[in-house]
C-alpha cells in the first residue's frame, strides 16, 4: 500500500469522531434548549399544565438533527430530569413523570421523532406545518392519557388538550416556518 492510498482512509477515521462529535453537541445543545423553553412557563387558568415553549423546540430538534437525533435530544433532557436536574418545567425527578405534566414529557419521545420523519418528507410550508401538527397531536394524545389516569378522560380534554390547542397550532406554523426559511438558506 502506498501512503496516497492510506490517506483517504485516514482522513476517513478522522472524520467518524468528529461526526459523532457535532451531533452529539447538537443533541446536547437541544437538549439544554429545552430545560430553558421548560423554565418559559405561562400559567393557563383553570389547568395544572402551564403553557410552555417545549413542544416548539421538540419539533424543532426532530426537524432539524432528524428523527434520532431528535428523540436522542428528549431522552438526554429526560435522563436528566430523572436524575433530579431540575429541566422540567416546575423541578425534576421521576415522580414528576406520575404528576398532571408526565404525560406530556414522554409524548415529546415519539413527537420528535414524528416530526423528523415527517419533515424530512414534507415539501413546502403547510406540508411541514401539518407534520408539526401531526407531532403535537402526539404530544396531547400522551398528555391525555396522563391527566384521564388522574382525573377522568372529559377532565382531561378540558385541561389539558383543549386549552392548548390554538397555541400548539401557532407553535407547528412558528417551527414550519423556521425550518422552511433554514432549509431555502441551505439549498442556496
């Protein structure tokens, strides 16, 4: 083997740890951006779950690193929740999980990778608009299921899907946006 031929194979190696590197940087930079839109809480009269910026940046970490970089995004922002780390929107630790807001934090799981998913097939805004929909449908649907558990199915529409909706939608349309505006900059 001549040196010409090795060095290919070395610039290769090389590149596999930076890789690995830049995507595990984003995933823990999205996973810090989340703790904060969790701390941008907005109380919502007559529910336990404040209004927050998550399902946003959940959307957001899915559409922008992929569907596993997203879901790796939600399950180092949960491990550390789990621990302890106060990322959740009011403290941490896994007995939130059982609490009115549990069921919203492992809907964001499968949110970010539905929202990956979809976005890397969508084409055009109201495409990625209705994936990102699509993705906090799922977040609502977990959130549901927590807060029946807690205190009846029509309760739980009550408090903790419908009061959230309108918002949600507008996030969806912020994130479709967003990525629609990144993705033209990229394609230049």
């Amino acid at each position: 083997m001549t040196t010409d031929m090795r060095t290919p194979g070395r610039a290769a190696s090389m590149a596999r740890p930076l890789e690995f590197l830049l995507a595990t940087s984003k995933i823990l930079g999205f996973a810090i951006l989340l703790a904060l839109s969790a701390k941008l809480r907005f109380p919502v009269p007559g529910t336990p779950v404040p209004a927050t910026l998550q399902t946003l940046v959940v959307i957001l970490s899915g559409a922008l690193l992929g569907p596993w970089g997203g879901a790796f995004t939600v399950l180092t922002y949960l491990a550390a929740g789990i621990a302890g780390a106060p990322v959740f929107a009011m403290g941490g630790g896994v007995a939130y999980l059982m609490g009115p807001t549990g069921g919203y934090l492992i809907g964001f799981l499968p949110a970010a990778w539905i929202a990956g998913f979809l976005a890397a097939r969508a084409k055009g805004l109201w495409n990625l608009w209705g994936a990102f929909a699509v993705a906090s449908v799922v977040i609502h649907l977990f959130g549901w299921a927590q807060l029946s558990a807690l205190g009846g199915p029509e309760k739980a529409l009550q408090i903790g899907v419908i009061p959230f909706i309108a918002g949600d939608l507008l996030k969806a349309l912020v994130a479709a946006s967003l990525v629609r505006s990144m993705t033209r900059r990229s394609e230049r």
